[in-house]
C-alpha cells in the first residue's frame, strides 16, 4: 500500500495540459466509428477479436503531432475514446446475431438502443469501483493492456515514433483486398478450393480443402499466435477432412434425406453438409466447451465478484484534498443516470419488442430486474477480472451463458416458453454481455489514465461518447453484413409444402414449426444454385437449369439468373421444423412448393457468428428443447474427449464451428508469427555470443594491461581473486550484469576465475503488444475491415439501384486458386519482413 501512496503519474497533478480537447474528441470518435464497424466485420467472420486500444494510440500519435504538438492527455482521450467501439462491439456480434438464429429480423434501432444501454452502464457501473481497483490496488491489479497502452503514450511523448508499421499494414491490406474481395474487382478468387477425391472409392469425397484469403485473417493469425490458430484448425480439419468425408461416405447411397436435412446427401456441397450435419455438432460442442469454462472460471469469478462487493464498501472518498487525478463523474451523476437508464430500458422493451415477440410489463419488468442485477455483479467480475488475466482471455462469453441460463431458466419455471421469450432472454443477455465487455476496456482504459496522470472524469466523459458515436456504425454494419452477404439459393428440387393458415388471412400461421411471414416484400432478387456433391456434365447441368426455369426467372445481361415477380412469393420462417432446414423460404403460392431459401448473411459461411449460434442454442436447448439433439450431443461428446486429453475445448469447439476456410487463413497467421519470433530468438541468441565474444576479448586486453602493471609493482603472480575487485573499480564498464559481485563463485567461471557475462543483452519480450509484427498485422485487419465493409457496400447499392461496378470477369488469366494462393504467401512474406524489422521508440 506504501508503494501505492508514493505512486507519481507520468504527468504530476498539480500541472494542467491540454486533454478533453475538440480535436481528440473528433479525432476519437472517428477511431470509435470506424473500429466499431471493423470490429463487427471481422469478428463475425473470423469469431474472434482484437484489441483496439494500441493501434488507436498509435495512429493518434502521429495524426496529432502532424497538425502541432499533441499532449499525451489529448492522445489518451483519443484512444478512450476510440476503444469504445471494439469493446461495445464485441459485446454485440457475441450476442444479438441469435435474434436471427431465433427467427427473428435484427433491427437498427434495436441494436442502437441495447448497445448504448450496454455500454453506458458498463461505464457508469465501473465508476464507483475505480478508486478501488486503479488505485487502492494499483500493485496487484495490473491490468495488461492498460499498462501496454500507458507505455506506447509515454514512448510517443518521448518523441517515438511506431505508426509507419500500422499505415504500411494499412497500404498494402487495402492494395490487396481491392484486387481479392469478390465484391470489388475480384482479380483472383477469394477462396481458393479443393475437394479430393482419390481413386475409384473416391476416398475423401465430401471434404473441402479452402482458405479465405484476407488479410485480416492473416493479422488475426498472427496476433493470437500459432498455438491458438493451430488449435481452431484442428477443429477445423476435423470438420471438414473427418466429418464431412464421413457423412458422405455414409450417407451418399440413401434414397430419402437424413434428418435433419431435407435433400438427398449425394445432392449436397461440403458446404451444405457443413451447415446442415455438422454446424449442430459445432453448435453443442461450443455450447458445452462454454459450460465448461465457465465452470472452471466459476472460482475466479466468484472470488472477484466477492472482492468488488466488498470494494463498495471500501470505495469512501480519500481523506487528502482532492487533485486533478482524484477527480471522477459525481455520484448523483452515476446514481441518476443508471436509474434513467433502467427505466428507459422497460420503456423500450414494453413499447418496441422484438417484432413478433411482444410480452407482457410484467415479463419486461423482470427483464429490468434482471438487467441490474446480472449488470452489476458481471461488470464487477468483469473490472477485476480483466486486472490479472487482461482484456483478451476475460470470460465475458462465460458470464453471458450464465445470464442467460439463469434467465430461460426463471422463464422455464414461469411456464414463459415461448418464441417470444427467448427473445426476450437474448436481449437482457446482451445487454449484460456489452455491459461487461465495456466495463472491462474502462478499466484498462483508467488505469492507462492512472499511469500517465490523466483526469478520471475527463476520461469516462470521453468513453461515454465512444460509446455513442460507435453504435451508430456497429449497428449499421451488423445489418450491411446480414443484407449484403445474403444469398437466394434456388432449390434443385422445389419442395411441395401446405400454406400454414391458421389464421384468417394465412399471415401469423404455424405448421410444423414453419411461419407463414406473409408476402415477400421485394420486387426482384438474384439467384445462386446449390452445388452437388455429385459429378454433373455441362450438358446435363445446363438441360437442368434450362427445364427448371419459370417464368419468373430470368438470365439479366450479367449471365445472372433474377427471380422477377418477387412479390407474388410467401415468405416462410421455419424453426425446429421436421420438413425443412432452419432458416427462411420463399414460396410459390401458384405451384404451391417452397422454390427459394433466403440465407442469411449472418450465420452464413462467411459470418458465421459462432457465438450468437452458441447463445441460441443455449436459449433454445432450455426454452423448447427444440434442437437435433443427436447432433448436439456429438458435439458434447467430442468436447468431453478433447478435456479428458488435457485440451482446452473452447477454442477447438470454435474453431469446429468456424468454415475451414477461415481457421485455415488464420493458421497461415499464426505460422508467420512463429517463424517471426523463432527468426528473432537466432538473431538474438547470435547477437548474445557476439557480444560474449567481444567482452571477452576486451576483458582480455585490458586484464592482461593490468596483470602488466602488477608485475612491473612488484606483485609477480596476480590472480583473479587478488586482483579482480580493485580492477573493477578501475574499469566499471565491464561489470557484465546488475548485481554482480566478484566474491561470489556463482558469478565467476570455475576454470578461470573470470566473471561469466551471462546478461549482456536485454531479455526479448516476444509476446509485446507494441512490436513491430502486432502492429503491422493491426494496420492488415484494419484494411481488410474497412475494403470489405467498402465491398458490402457496393454489393448493397448495385442490389438497390440494378446497376453493377465494372469487374474483372472469372476468365481473366489470373482468376485461378493458385495465383489466390500466391498472392496470399506474398501478402505473408510482407507480414514477416516488416515483423522483424526494428521500431523507432525513442
């Protein structure tokens, strides 16, 4: 406690520098819009994230001192400001996406609204335990990131310099995705693809070998390292090289669809079986890998929620007058606002439901209820927590499973059943879940603030507006991805099916766990074909297409088919149906058959949002027990099997779930960071003997001077023990380490008696946040956000305006896998040289 008494920030209280400044409010809120927007993009693709908070303050550095001196403060605001956005995104993307999973549409007002309720009362929850935590336990808690964070600032007021790193990252990612995206120019695929198949047994049919070749999979790799890559992967290889071969090898001869399916298997793509057969598995596995660690983090959590109860009581204003860094939001402030907050959460809920999920006050009451309390104990899990283990390995997913086990379990009891409440369920889940994820970024975020001797009010002023600012583009995003990465997929075999029409117009009805949505509300939409698994000629395939036209499909000038006439369709919902697939269908009134399903950019393979499916399978396994339980139960019995071979189930469990083609790109991340820091160890381990050598050979010369000088005095047979300590103070630029002492045999070489420079160069941190390689591969993630939210763009306004951007056709010379390939291992080469090249910190 002394040591935290006698504690000096990096800027002293009692000076006053520029901080809640225009231009880092502007320049933060820019930062928190735009890191929420890529946040959301890739962590629903690649279903995880990263943090925001080093290149913020990297790229703030640099903007700022380009128009005048910048204050360290001002940069400090810039980044709380800017991390908003990643961390109230993160809790979104983990939790809402099940309202789709569900059956129910995402709404921008919706998302606006539980995200700004998430987020302020994660910061407004966080205020009265920041003396506590920050600086009471300042010692112990030493909160990652936070303290990375602090350093980068200080090393950048120093005049350090780290932002080339992040804009090369930057240049070349957005070069590259300009020419890769699908969406954009489309030089050379996105995904690079095979399916073996070996000999007249066509050993291996049904797998897929595929890679998404972006780079911000290729940053994301590299950041969280390869052992945690090579782990999703090997989910990953087991889906796609294991299961899927399986299924086809024993399913491809049956006559009629294995459940839950609802087309023959040898009619099926890999991706089809993957959605269909093994994304369940993933989803159980997820779901019980989730359960499990949140029962092994169960005692850290309990011990933290236990030690900030009792921060509360502890948290009394200091004694000492208060200065500058003393200084929070006031009390009225954090009361009233949490209150006004909960009550417009009830006002919400009760007047805007959830489409088609409308409950009584009662039921929204509880959810208030809920709200508070799962908010208060989980922010204050969240706020402790993230001090010992950092913001990355927080059990916020943990956390979020026990919210909504809890609630569908008081739902369950209550006899609240229905659709309609699990709805419900997810929203009070996400709004704890966002509550958390905020509360714990605030933390790093003071303690940053702590460090360098910021102003608290300032700061969770400043975080509050991020947080406004970000779910302006969270929820923007989050609705671009579901609307342009959808796909009308018609129907090889149209499914005969009877309207549900249980009530007087049709509309509302339920069949078999179908809905009847009502007419369908587009005039036209584009078509794509399922692929088979089964070998089809070119004639054959086109007499297909030919004899299944209707005339309500047509081929546009793009070679495209359109399905004209939209309006005539129904569109139908189905959920835990036994006829149909989950997900949304088209049907023909006149042919009376389901002719189109509408998948859903969310969920689908390329955003798969495996965390969303894992809070609705949670919601659904309590609620209506409405899963394919043989499935599931797969996926459980694989996650028991990897625990009991002493494995962390969560990240395999994911990355089982993910499209291989996502763990795969992730992977090649992963082995650039290996090959980057075991390159780093050599030139270390090089540099080390080199730096031996020259000691030596100067401890050499320079003894021997000296054993001259001894002899010539009189002393004939000087040895290192009668002449080492005065030596020493003759020349203390050969003390080889801190601490040596020339009378202890530990220090000295037993066969000359010289000392041993064992620490003659610095330790190499090479799990450093502000590396090189970190920060480069920031800069990659970051362009492959932004060009791919620019390409969901395009995507969407060609949809709106039936115009389309001039591209590079498929049959250009280089639309081949093995230039996607190639470009790819250049894109990784750039990864590893300017990984390790060295930064300018000083």
């Amino acid at each position: 406690m002394a040591a935290t008494k006698t504690f000096q920030p990096f800027v002293p209280a009692t000076v006053s520098r520029p901080e809640l400044s225009a231009r880092a409010l502007i320049l933060g809120a820019f930062f928190g819009f735009l890191f929420g927007a890529v946040t959301v993009y890739v962590g629903l693709r690649a279903g995880l994230t990263v943090a925001a908070s080093i290149p913020i303050s990297v790229l703030s550095i640099s903007i700022l001192r380009a128009f005048g001196r910048a204050s360290i403060l001002e940069n400090n605001i810039v980044q709380s400001t800017g991390n908003a956005g990643q961390s109230i995104a993160s809790g979104v993307i983990f939790t809402l996406p099940a309202l789709i999973f569900l059956g129910f549409d995402l709404e921008s007002t919706r998302i606006f609204a539980l995200a700004l309720f998430g987020g302020w009362l994660g910061v407004l929850f966080m205020i009265p335990l920041r003396r506590q935590l920050i600086v009471e336990e300042h010692d112990t808690l030493i909160y990652p990131e936070g303290t990375a964070c602090a350093d980068v600032l200080m090393a950048g007021e120093r005049g350090g310099s780290f932002a080339s790193r992040v804009f090369f990252g930057l240049g070349l990612g957005a070069l590259y995705t300009l020419f890769q995206n699908d969406n954009i120019f489309g030089l050379w695929p996105s995904t690079p693809n095979w399916q073996p198949s070996f000999g007249k047994q066509e050993i291996l049919k049904g797998a897929a070998i595929r890679a998404d070749v972006t780079p911000e999979y290729l940053g994301v790799g590299y950041i969280i390292g390869v052992r945690v890559a090579a782990v999703m992967l090997a989910g990953g290889v087991f889906s796609w090289l294991v299961l899927l071969p399986a299924i086809y090898f024993f399913g491809s001869h049956l006559g009629v669809p294995l459940y839950p399916g609802t087309t023959l298997i040898h009619d099926m793509s890999p991706s089809d079986m993957w959605k269909i057969y093994v994304r369940p598995m993933g989803a159980g596995a997820v779901a019980t890998a989730g359960c499990i660690t949140l029962a092994r983090t169960a005692p850290t959590i309990f011990s933290a929620l236990t030690e900030g109860l009792k921060t509360i009581g502890k948290n009394k204003a200091p004694a000492a007058a208060p200065t500058r860094t003393t200084h929070d939001l006031p009390s009225i402030v954090v009361l009233g606002g949490s209150v006004l907050l909960i009550a417009l959460m009830f006002v919400f809920l009760q007047f805007h439901p959830v489409p088609g999920a409308q409950v009584g006050p009662l039921a929204n009451l509880a959810a208030s209820f809920l709200v508070v309390l799962f908010g208060f104990l989980f922010v204050t899990v969240s706020a402790r927590i993230v001090g010992i283990v950092g913001s990355s390995a927080s059990p916020v997913s943990g956390m979020t499973i026990a919210t909504l086990m809890a609630t569908s379990a008081i739902f369950l009891v209550k006899g609240w059943v229905a659709p309609s409440f699990g709805a419900l369920a997810i929203t009070i889940g996400g709004i704890v879940c966002i509550a958390a994820s905020n509360a714990g970024d605030t933390a790093q975020d003071l303690k940053t603030g702590y460090l360098i001797g910021a102003t608290p009010w300032k700061q969770q002023l400043a975080i509050m507006l991020g947080v406004i600012i970000s779910v302006f583009s969270i929820g923007a995003t989050l609705n671009a991805m579901n609307n342009g990465l959808e796909e009308f997929q018609r129907l090889s075999r149209p499914i005969p099916f009877t309207l549900p029409a249980d009530t007087a117009d049709g509309i509302g009805g339920v069949t078999d766990g179908v809905q009847n949505k009502g007419p369908f509300t587009r005039d036209h939409v584009l078509l794509t074909t399922r692929k088979s698994t089964r070998t089809t000629s070119p004639e054959a395939a086109g007499a297909s297409i030919a004899t299944s036209l209707g005339p309500n499909v047509v081929v546009n000038a793009q070679g495209k088919e359109e399905l004209t006439n939209a309006r005539q369709y129904v569109l139908l919902n189905a959920i835990g149906s036994t006829t149909l697939d989950d997900g949304k269908y088209l049907y023909n009134p006149a042919t009376h058959r389901i002719e189109v399903q509408w998948i859903q950019g969310i969920g689908s393979e390329k955003a798969a949002a495996p965390q969303g499916k894992l809070m609705a399978t949670v919601i659904n396994g309590i609620l209506t027990q409405k899963l394919p339980w043989g499935l599931v139960l797969l996926g459980v019995a694989l996650v028991i099997m990897v625990e009991m071979l002493g494995v962390r189930s969560l990240t395999l469990a994911v990355g089982a779930y993910l499209s291989i083609a996502t763990t795969l790109a992730i992977f090649v991340g992963g082995v650039m960071r290996w090959m980057v820091d075991r390159a780093m160890l050599q030139h270390a381990a090089k540099q080390r003997i080199a730096t031996h050598a020259a000691y030596l050979e100067r401890w050499t010369a320079t003894q021997r001077d000296w054993q001259a000088r001894e002899f010539i005095r009189g002393n004939t047979t000087p040895t290192p023990a009668d002449f080492l300590p005065a030596f020493l103070i003759d020349h203390p630029e050969l003390i080889p380490f801190e601490g040596f002492d020339p009378t202890n045999p530990d220090h000295l070489d037993p066969a000359t008696g010289l000392p041993v420079p064992t620490d003659v160069t610095p330790a190499l941190d090479l799990e450093s946040e502000i590396s090189p390689g970190s920060l480069y591969a920031s800069g990659l993630i970051a362009a492959g956000g932004i060009v791919g939210l620019l390409g969901v763009a395009i995507k969407l306004y060609e949809a709106a305006t039936d115009r389309s951007i001039p591209r590079f056709a498929e049959t250009n010379p280089l639309h081949h896998d093995w230039v996607s390939v190639l470009m790819f291992a250049l894109l990784a080469f750039s990864l590893y040289y300017f990984a390790r090249k060295p930064l300018d910190t000083e």
